[in-house]
C-alpha cells in the first residue's frame, strides 16, 4: 500500500505522515528529502542554481520512480507537486490512496505567519502580505488538490488527532 499526502504547506504533510507512519508500521518519505538526496543538494539551492522548471521536471520524475517501487510507504508530497506535470493524473492511476489535508485559507494564513521564517516562499514577506499570497496560491492549487481520493480537514484537529483519523479511515 501506497499512501500519498498532499496539500499546502503547513497543512502537516510531514509531521502527520511521521506519526501515521508509525501508527502503520509503514515506512515515510519526503517528497523533498528524496529530491535533495537524489541530487545532493537542497530544494533551495536546486531553484536557485537550476531554476523552478529543472526543479518541477525533476520533481516529476523522482515522483514517478518513488511511485514505481514496489514497497510500501507514505509520501509527504512539496505543496506545489500535485499542481504540475500531470502529477496527480499520475498518482490516481496507481495504486495509491492519495489524501489531500485541507485546512482553510485562514488556517493556512495563520499557519503560515507563525512558521515564516522556516518557509522560504513566505519567509520574505511582510506578515500584512501573506493572507493574499496564500488565497492566491490556494485559489490556483485547490483544483489539484481536490483531486485526490480523500479530502480530509486539518481545521481545529491536532496532527495527533489527524493522524488518528487517518489511521481509523484507512483501517
């Protein structure tokens, strides 16, 4: 079994898939740990020696190699992977039960505020600035997003409490 979680950064892609991991028995991978061991060096450096492009080509294949394996595993996916090269199309063509972690625009904002200084997309930006990058980042990926198998809402839930529900969900 294949499980892919998917949503916008700092809805806790990787943090609920380490705890569900472990709930599981399953072994957890990061999207953007594998693309930087892979290419030995960080998502950072990637964009800005290659440029987004070179990142989302790349990215698109190491998803597709990571979906190709036969074992099992949970995959915590970048925030902006399901949005290009038909990487959703992808996905739900496999085996795989792709979960999308929505949580609101407000959530996401206020998320967003807290942690700034770990995200490097945000990190830059006056707190005043971020409500409207994140409404129009989610307003542009929610398609993508919503095309995954399960919607689940991160809204008013811990990452414990998410986790459980995912765990109670897929058994």
């Amino acid at each position: 079994m294949k499980i892919i979680l998917l949503g916008y950064m700092a809805s806790g892609k990787t943090s609920i898939g380490k705890k569900l991991a472990k709930k599981l028995s399953m072994k957890f991978l990061d999207l953007d740990d594998y693309i930087e061991e892979k290419e030995n060096r960080s998502i950072s450096e990637i964009f800005k020696e290659k440029g987004e492009v070179y990142f989302r080509i790349i990215e698109n294949k190491y998803l597709l190699e990571l979906l190709d394996k036969k074992t099992s595993f949970i995959l915590a996916l970048g925030g902006g992977t399901p949005c290009y090269a038909n990487n959703m199309d992808f996905i739900n063509k496999t085996d795989a039960h792709s979960i999308y972690l929505n949580g609101s625009t407000a959530n996401m904002i206020e998320r967003l505020i807290r942690k700034k200084s770990k995200r490097p997309l945000v990190a830059s930006l006056d707190d005043d600035k971020i409500p409207e990058f994140v409404a129009k980042h989610l307003f542009e990926r929610r398609p993508f997003y919503e095309k995954a198998k399960t919607t689940i809402s991160i809204d008013n839930k811990t990452k414990k409490e998410v986790a459980k529900e995912l765990y109670e969900l897929l058994n």
